[in-house]
C-alpha cells in the first residue's frame, strides 16, 4: 500500500511524463513543419516513449492501492526558432526530469518504501540514458555549426536512430 504522500508523488510524476509526451509531440510538430523529417521522427518517437513512462506510474499507483491521477497539463511551447535552440530545449527538460525522479527516490527513502524505490531505479537507468542521448545530440550540433550538409546528414541520421530504438522497444 502506497502512503498518501509517496502517492501524491507519483502523480505528480505522471503529470510531468504527460507534459513530456506533449513537449516532444509538439518539439515534433514543429520539425515536421520545418522539413526536417528525420528530427521530427524521432520527437514522435521520444513522446511516444514518454507516454509509455506515465503509463507505467500510472498502473504502479493502481496496483499499489493508490489513485492514479490524470491531470491537466501546461501547454507546451510550440515554436523553437531554430533545431538546436530546440534539442537545448530537450536537454533542459531531462534535466528537469531527472531532477525530479530523484526528489522521488528521495522520499521513497525518508518513508521506507523500498518497494517504489526500487520500482524507481528503472526510471533513474532510463533518464542516465535519456540525458547522455540529448547530450550526444547536442555534441553533433555544435560540430555542424551552420553547414546545411552537416544538418541534412544530422536530420538523415537521427531519421535512423529513431528507427532503431524503435526497433529496440519493441
């Protein structure tokens, strides 16, 4: 049995894995709109992935005896100026991400529940992989600069990636 605080918790975990899944729907959106078919493949696949996260929480909560619950969510920013004005976006965010997973193993630890903690370190796994993928990302960028070959290469080869962990999550 989930105690109400660890519950709330969780929920509010769910609420940001769903605003995450609507930052990288519309971080998608936006590549789509701009040509660059391979980046906004890949966003479709991250937001994918993010609601596949809150999912995950969500039938935790229920099976623990707790209440998962759907919130509403903020709006995401739906314009990013340029790709890597918004992959630094995406980086911030798994930051924030991360940050908060962790303020959720915190207080798994305060209540004793090792369970949820434990239930966690998938997500602490997950989110070392999420950030060090933006991070990598990030790298390619800055070594393409301005070269519209480098970008088209870049918007080829992430059109891969995704692919492959798409494969991979299968």
């Amino acid at each position: 049995m989930l105690s109400k605080n660890i519950e709330n918790a969780l929920n509010k975990q769910i609420r940001i894995e769903a605003e995450s899944s609507q930052t990288y729907l519309s971080m998608a959106c936006w590549a789509e709109t701009q040509g660059l078919e391979g980046i906004s493949n890949f966003m479709y696949a991250q937001s994918d992935e993010e609601r596949q996260h809150m999912m995950k929480l969500i039938k935790y909560v229920n099976e623990r005896g707790g209440h998962a619950i759907i919130s509403e969510l903020n709006a995401p920013q739906t314009s990013f100026g340029t790709f890597k004005k918004m992959f630094e976006e995406l980086y911030k965010h798994e930051l924030f991400v991360s940050s908060s997973i962790n303020e959720l193993v915190h207080i798994t630890f305060e209540e004793k529940d090792y369970a949820t903690h434990n239930f966690l370190q998938w997500y602490v796994a997950e989110q070392i992989e999420e950030e060090a993928q933006a991070k990598t990302i990030l790298d390619k960028i800055s070594l393409i600069g301005d070269d519209k070959g480098g970008l088209y290469l870049f918007d080829r080869d992430i059109k891969l990636l995704s692919t492959i962990n798409a494969e991979t999550t299968k």
